[in-house]
C-alpha cells in the first residue's frame, strides 16, 4: 500500500467521523448542518470508490461499482437544503423539495438497470477497459454538465444566505455571517478539485493522476478542518423574522417613536451592548418590533443594524478626535462604542467615512 492510499484512507474515514458527528449532533442538526454530514458520508463513499479504483481492485467486486456516481446529483441540493435550514424559521418536506432528488434518482435507477442486465465479468471488462482506455477529449461532455449543476445549486445558497444577512439587519446590531460564506466557497473548492481530479483521471497519465489525488487528499483535509472549526464555534443568531409592514400610523405617533428611539440612544448610549437587538430597542420604548422597524426604515436609517452602527461610528470618530491618550488602540475603541469584530468595524467605517480607522485617527494630526 502506497502513500497516496493510506492518505486516501485517513481521508475517507476523517470524511465519514465528521458526517456522522454533524448528522448525530443536536446542535448541528437544528441549524441545518446535518445537511452538511450527509454531505461528508456521501464524499466519503465516492472516495472509497477513488480507492477501489486507485488499487484496481474494482476489477476484483465490480458490483461495487457506479452506485456512487449519482451521488453527484444530490451534492448540490444538500448544500442548498443547508442553506435554507439555516436561513428559514420553519424547515419543510414539500413536493418541490423532493423534486431536487429526480436527477439522482433517475441516474440510480440507469446504473441499477445496468447491473441487472449485465453479468460481473462484463462490467469487470467495462473497468478494465475503462482504467487502461487512452485519454478522451468526450468525458468533458458528461463532466462539465454535472459540475454545472453543482455550481448552479452553489450559487442558489450562496443567494440564500446574503438574503438572509440583509433580514437579520432589520433586527441585529451586529452580525457575522461570513463564516457561512466561507463555509460555501470552501465547498466550491473542494468541487473545483474534485473536476480537476476528473479531468487528470481521464486526461492525464496515470502516475500524475496519483500526484493529483495525494494534492487533493490534502486540500481536503485542510480545508474542511478549516471549515468545521471556522463555522461549528460560531455564535448563532436567532433566525431573522419576518416582519410585516406597518401602514396605518398616525405622522404625528411616527415622529414620537422617532424622538424615543433617538433620545434612547443619544442619551442612553443604548447601542453600546455589543448584541443589541431590535426588540430590546422597541421594549426600552414600549412598542411592537414592526412598529420601530418601520420608523427606523422611515425616518432614521435603511434598517436597525444601519441605524446602530452609525451611532457607533460616530461616537468612535468622537473619541479619536477627543482623546489625548496615544495608547488608546483602535481595538479599545471599537470595542468601546458596541463592536464585537474588527473586521465589522472596519468595514462599517469606512463604508460611513471613506477611510480605515487607522487612516482617520492620522488624517487628525
């Protein structure tokens, strides 16, 4: 047994450790990664496929092969069904979310038909014709359609989850949610791996195929441990609610709501709370959430998560140009006004003042 295949086998077991944990783990399942470890089991089996392929003992058990390949087809929806869990209040089975699993199973449905009627040597011929067959130009037909697939369900999560951060604006102070964004580019790169993976199977010689598969085997690896402690040990919001629009206030009771929430935050310095939500807010002043949501996005701000962080950024300009104190670091001060990440506060300043905190404090001197 060579490197490449004791690697690939560290790898198949590590791909079915963590799909069993995300699949089993209550916390996991009620956010929606649970979606993510059928992910893992599946790219598991594939790669057990790989290995049985890498050795040529396909040859030996050709009933084993093929059952895998559809798997390519439910890659995609998992990944789109994670987002949904994670973006949506309420997660439901519905005619149209079955609809998703039509592809792979009318591929299942071929290779099943394909073992019935074809004896085992037979299809140990197909492999071995298959793993000695010179390169060919046509498997691009079958496998750039598939990663297509894959692509056009990324995309579709990906769309998910931004509409999502723009929901949860409209009642969080501060959010994160690069770390579930991070989590779908790491998977697109695992896909765009797994191409290159196909495309050197078919088109290249054999012993740079294995330099391919040991690359990839540790691209894997460290990318997805990247990603299970990147996205597992992040601090979870509430799923945002939907928060249907108020019509029928009085112009008079507008400026009123308006007046409490600005004299809460000016005087009170209410947004200093790091985790400062919109129904703390419309608590403080006495009114329903929808109520204050429609104010701020009124009168105040294009949401409440604008409207707090504008308060922040400007009482952090405030204390750069009061305070005498050189010691005073950027990070004291961001986390002084209510943020909770650097990277937020950067963002947010310069998107309000044309200039990093750093570049602000010096334009002072």
């Amino acid at each position: 047994m060579n490197f490449v295949e004791i690697l690939t086998i560290l790898s198949i077991s590590f791909f079915f450790l963590l799909g069993i944990f995300l699949v089993s783990n209550p916390k996991s399942r009620h956010i929606g990664f649970h979606w993510l470890g059928i992910f893992f089991i599946l790219l598991g089996i594939n790669f057990l496929d790989g290995l049985l392929i890498l050795n040529s003992s396909i040859i030996q058990y050709p009933r084993l092969g093929f059952w895998e390949d559809p798997f390519v087809f439910l890659y995609g929806p998992l990944i789109y069904f994670f987002s949904i869990q994670f973006t949506s209040i309420t997660w439901k089975w519905s005619f149209k979310t079955l609809m998703h699993f039509i592809p792979f199973i009318l591929f299942e449905l071929y290779i099943a038909l394909f073992h019935i009627t074809n004896s085992s040597k037979n299809i140990s011929d197909i492999f071995q014709v298959l793993l000695e067959k010179p390169s060919d130009l046509k498997y691009l037909i079958v496998l750039v359609p598939v990663y297509m697939h894959i692509t056009i369900y990324i995309f579709l999560a990906r769309k998910k989850i931004f509409q999502q951060k723009k929901e949860l604006k409209q009642q969080y102070s501060h959010i994160d949610l690069s770390w579930a964004l991070s989590l779908i580019n790491h998977i697109s790169i695992i896909f765009l791996c797994a191409f290159i993976s196909g495309l050197a199977q078919n088109l290249s010689p054999k012993s740079l195929f294995h330099l391919f598969i040991l690359s990839i085997n540790i691209i894997y690896i460290g990318l997805i441990l990247h990603l299970l402690f990147k996205a597992l040990n992040q601090p979870l919001f509430e799923k945002a609610t939907r928060l249907s629009p108020v019509l029928d206030i009085p112009q008079e009771e507008v400026g009123t709501i308006k007046e409490k929430i600005t004299t809460l935050l000016e005087n009170q310095k209410i947004f200093y709370q790091p985790n400062l939500t919109l129904n703390e807010v419309a608590s403080a002043i006495g009114y329903s959430e929808r109520v204050v949501s429609y104010v701020i996005k009124k009168t105040l701000a294009d949401n409440f998560y604008d409207l707090i962080n504008g308060y922040r950024i400007l009482d952090a300009k405030r204390i750069f140009k009061e305070s005498s104190d050189q010691k005073l670091t950027v990070l004291e001060i961001l986390y002084q006004v209510g943020f909770n990440s650097k990277s937020s506060f950067n963002t947010e300043f310069k998107k309000k003042t044309g200039m990093t905190p750093t570049e602000y404090r010096k334009s002072l001197k």
